[in-house]
C-alpha cells in the first residue's frame, strides 16, 4: 500500500461547491477528486511521470 501525505489548504467557497459537485459525478471523495485533478495537471506540464502516483 502507498503511503499517503496529508495537505491542508483553504478555497472559496464557489470552488468547493464545484469540486464537490465533481466529485459526485465522479463517483469520488474529495480527496480523491483533488488527487485526479493534480495528477492530470502535473502529468500534463511534465513534473510528474507517466506512471508516477497512481
């Protein structure tokens, strides 16, 4: 199993509503969405490698 790291950051409220709106039509926790959307951007301007934290 990968070890985990937690992160705390605060956001507008607007965003939050929206992630969590995402998250549900995903079928996901929050975490789980914020976790999808970082490794897709990451991925995407290439500081994480294909691969790397899935």
């Amino acid at each position: 199993m990968v070890r985990t790291a937690p992160i705390s950051f605060r956001i507008e409220q607007g965003l939050k509503n929206a992630l969590e709106e995402a998250a549900k039509d995903d079928m996901r926790s929050v975490s789980s969405m914020v976790e999808k959307i970082l490794t897709t951007y990451l991925r995407e301007k290439g500081y994480l490698p294909k691969g790397a934290a899935e």
